[in-house]
C-alpha cells in the first residue's frame, strides 16, 4: 500500500481497459480509498500486427502490468481474465473478482444478421483462435479472417465499407440532382443531401467512414461483455451467439484484480470480490490449467453456480473446427476446483489432449516463422 494512503491501480490505456479500471476504482471509492490509474503499455498493446497466438508466450495483455506490483510501482493491476495466464507469479494473488458481465459471444453485422442468415463465403472478423474454430464448426462454408484491435476500431473496419459506398452512391446521386434542376419530372433518389446526411452519422461511423481497410468483413464476433463495457452495444447491430455451440473463453467477461498479500489486496477483497463469480471463475480457469491450452488452443469453458452444483461445459476443437471434444458436468461447490481438476483430467483422455497438442505445435511452428521472419529483416537493414 502507498505510504500517501493512495491505492494504485495499473491498467493498460485501451478505452476498453481503462472502463474497466475505472468500475475498480468507483466500487474502492466507496469505500473511502483514493484510487489512481497508472496506464501502462503491454506487450500485446506494442505488437499490433500479430494475433494474440502469435505472440510467442501467454500473458501478453497482462505481464507488463504485474510487474509493476512486483516491483512496487503500483499496489494492484485490473486484467480482462480471459488475458490471464494460469501461471500466475507466486508473489501475486487474484485479490478480487466483481461480479461478471455476460460472458458470451456476439455476432456484429451491419444490418443485425444472424449467424444462419450470413451468405455462403461470407467473410467473418475475430482474433480468436476458438472463435475460429467455433465459427467453421457451425459454418464450414465461412471465410474466417484475422481481425485486431480495440472494440471501436474492429466495428470502424466492419462498418466502413458498407458506409463509404452509401457515402459515394450519395454524392453520385447528388451530381445527378444537380443535372436535374428544374426537372418537375426528376425524383431525387434520396431525401437528403450528403452534408446533411454525414452530420445524422454517430461518432463511430463518422471514424470509419474514413478508415481504410484491407478486409472487407461481413461479420465480426466479439464478447458481449467488451461491447457493452465500451458503451458500443446501442451503436450496431448484432446478435448473441448460443452458448451451448459457442463457449465462452474461461474467465470471458470477469475482471480479475491481482495484487501481493497485504492491506492493498484486503482492501480490494472486501469491496469488490463477488463469491458466486470466483467460484465460477475458479472452475473455468482450473480446467484450462490442467488442460494445457493456454491461449494458443481453441478451448472453451463456462461454469454456472445452479445452487449446490456449478454446471460446467467444456469445449475443445480443433483449428479448423472439424474434430471437438465437449461435454458437461455438475460439480460440487464444496469441492470445486479438485472437481474441476478431475473433469479435466477426463477430458484429456477423451482426446483434448491431442488436439491441444496439435495446436501447440502449429503456435509454435507460427513462432519460428516470424521469428525467422524479422532476422531476415534484421540481416537485410
């Protein structure tokens, strides 16, 4: 804890992040605390051409800002939890866990399509490699396309094509108004002039009617929790994406506030630690851990507390979404992370296992590609 009394919270600078943060340091106002963010640059934030897989080690979003608590430059870090690697530092402890938001997944589309209604070949957005992988399982006839970015900047990119050919259908049909003047037989194709029609525009399709893109995606999926989160969720259309066909990434949706053990990490616990949630949270996160995934597999996991049981779904697949592994179970809560352990443990030798190797050897061999990559690069400067 800071000698000034002043509780210091790290959190990366993406508006997503600092949202999050800023929810952290309401709930410790409350609670007579004077709260401040320190914004600090990740790994993931300073490699913006690579997937998250791509990245060679788990924790891209996350390692930056933990070893400023280690270090002592801050009392505590806000993660998404789904960033969080499962090898957490033996100096940190998750302090507190809100309660979380929707942790599904939502299908973005500029007129508000279902996943069925999409077309043959449509072009779908997502960084994810589950995501991926779910998308193809339900729809083997997508083009799935690498998709990064804040939330605002991957709905600027899905937004922006459709936006800037009304934009040019608008000023072609205004030229030809203006040809037209004093035709009492001309019917203006729309009712308002360009001008007129860019100042009816929100913010957000304003920025992407001049972002320029070199996908032009159909489609986009993201977590609900994100969109909503980022004040974004009343500005698209989109559509949620079942649960049962699209597991959510353990943790989806929670926020996860790490500090060392001491006042600080007491402090957060009692404002803001959500039991029902870190029992779920717990669940979901354990499964991972003995499965071995990492970021790096396409693995999906949901855990609900439904009274004395938590109601567990577990989904592996593989990259191309043809071979999975799912199923369900209901654990005690009483002993739900040795429970969880053991669900895990079974799901390995139905088979996750393999294909969770099969991943880990394709995220490895894209490593050594773009490490083999930036030394021809080097050699070449």
């Amino acid at each position: 804890m800071s000698t000034h009394g002043t509780l210091r919270l790290a959190t990366r600078g993406s508006d997503l992040a600092l949202r999050q943060a800023a929810s952290v340091q309401e709930a410790l106002a409350g609670r007579r605390r004077d709260v401040e963010l320190v914004e600090v640059e990740t790994r993931g934030d300073q490699i913006q051409d690579e997937l998250i897989h791509r990245l060679g080690k788990t924790g891209a979003f996350v390692r930056s800002l933990d070893e400023k608590i280690i270090s002592g430059e801050v009392d505590a870090a806000v993660h998404s939890m789904k960033d969080m690697p499962t090898d957490q530092p033996n100096e940190l402890l998750v302090a507190g866990i809100p309660e979380r938001a929707a942790a599904g997944d939502v299908l973005v589309t500029p007129d508000g399509h279902e996943l069925d209604q999409l077309p043959s070949g449509a072009t779908v957005g997502t960084s994810s490699l589950r995501r991926q992988a779910q998308l193809l399982n339900a729809r083997p006839d997508l083009t799935v396309e690498p998709l990064r970015g804040n939330v605002d900047t991957r709905i600027e990119k899905l937004l922006a094509p459709s936006l800037q050919a009304e934009h040019e259908a608008r000023v072609e049909a205004d030229k030809d108004r203006k040809g037209n003047v004093g035709n009492d037989d001309y019917e203006p194709e729309y009712d308002q002039r360009p001008e007129e029609w860019f100042d009816g525009l929100s913010e957000l399709q304003r920025s992407a009617l001049g972002r320029d893109v070199d996908v032009e995606y159909d489609a986009i999926v993201l977590a609900e929790a994100g969109l909503n989160r980022s004040g974004l969720d009343h500005h698209v259309n989109y559509a949620r994406l079942p649960r049962k066909q699209f597991v959510p990434s353990p943790g989806q949706g929670a926020i996860a506030v790490t500090s060392v053990d001491g006042d600080a990490a007491e402090a957060i616990h009692k404002a803001i630690d959500h039991p029902r949630t870190r029992v779920e949270t717990t669940v979901e996160r354990t499964i991972l851990s003995e499965l071995g995934g990492g970021c790096v597999a396409p693995i999906g996991v949901f855990a609900l507390v439904q009274g004395r049981h938590v109601h567990t779904r577990v989904q592996v697949l593989g990259r191309d979404g043809e071979e999975t592994v799912e199923a369900t179970r209901d654990l005690p809560v009483e002993n739900h992370a040795v429970a969880a352990a053991e669900f895990a443990a079974d799901l390995r030798g139905r088979g996750a296992a393999d294909l969770i190797e099969e991943a880990k050897r394709d995220a490895d061999e894209a490593v050594n590609q773009r490490e083999a990559r930036e030394d021809e690069e080097d050699a070449a400067e």
